[in-house]
C-alpha cells in the first residue's frame, strides 16, 4: 500500500469511494475534479489517498483551522476506505499522515464524527483520540 497526496486524476475514485460510506456523492465527474482541485490548491488543505496495485483504496481531507479566539488546529474532515480495503490498517495509515502533518504544525488532531457512527467512535478511539466534548450542529439550508 503507498499513501500519497491526492491529484486530480483521483476525483471519481474518492467520490466513488466517498458514497459507498453515505458521503454526498458529487453529482458528475466535472464537479468532484473541481471540489479536488480547490482543495489540492489551498494552503490550509491536504488530501491523501491510499492506494494497492494502482488502484485507489481510501482518502483522508484534513484542514488547519484557524480560530479568532481560540488555538488553531487540524481537523480531519472526511476519510473513506472502500469496503474491501476495510479493517486492514488503510484508515490508520492515512490517520497517521495527518498526525505527522498535526505534530509539524504544533497543533492538536481533532475529527468529528456523527454520533450514531459507533464504529467510527471505535475506530478513533483505538487510535488514541479521545472525546472533546458534545455538540449539536445548525444549519441553514442555501438554495440555488
């Protein structure tokens, strides 16, 4: 397996993957090359992706988030395995390069998970996140 940061090439493959975990599927190709290339451009994003054989296995969209009032820090914001790719160390290994990218930056890891997500509690837990705090989530809905 090699993890990698995400090119352009990969933006089906992580929106494939991406919707098999529930993850808004982008509604066309076009869309989720233009999502990529906005993140892949942005000095405060990172994308890896894991991949086997040549063949796209997982993605991880980390942020470093900066806050008016409070210390900055990094924040996962999405990571997918593909199901067969699951359980076999594809999430940790990703985990680990925004790790690595958390402990350059002097800042803590944080991620967010929804919480029904059971497994992704699990998950996090085991590889030595601890929980924050509780909170609820607003929006308001924008229509085009």
């Amino acid at each position: 397996m090699k993890i990698r940061k995400a090119q352009l090439q990969d933006a089906k493959a992580i929106a494939d993957i991406a919707s098999a975990l529930g993850y808004q599927s982008s509604s066309s190709e076009t869309l989720a090359v233009k999502r990529l290339n906005r993140l892949i451009n942005s000095c405060n994003d990172q994308v890896w992706v894991a991949e086997l054989n040549g063949q796209l296995i997982g993605w991880l969209h980390a942020q470093h988030a900066f806050r008016a009032a409070s210390t900055d820090f990094i924040e996962i914001l999405g990571l997918s395995v593909s199901d067969q790719a699951r359980l076999k160390g594809v999430g940790r290994s990703l985990v680990e390069m925004a790790k690595e990218w958390a402990t350059d930056e002097r800042v803590c890891l944080r991620v967010r998970t929804n919480d029904i997500r059971e497994g992704a509690k699990t998950f996090y837990s085991a590889l030595g996140f601890s929980s924050a705090k509780t909170q609820s989530v607003f929006k308001i809905e924008h229509f085009v």
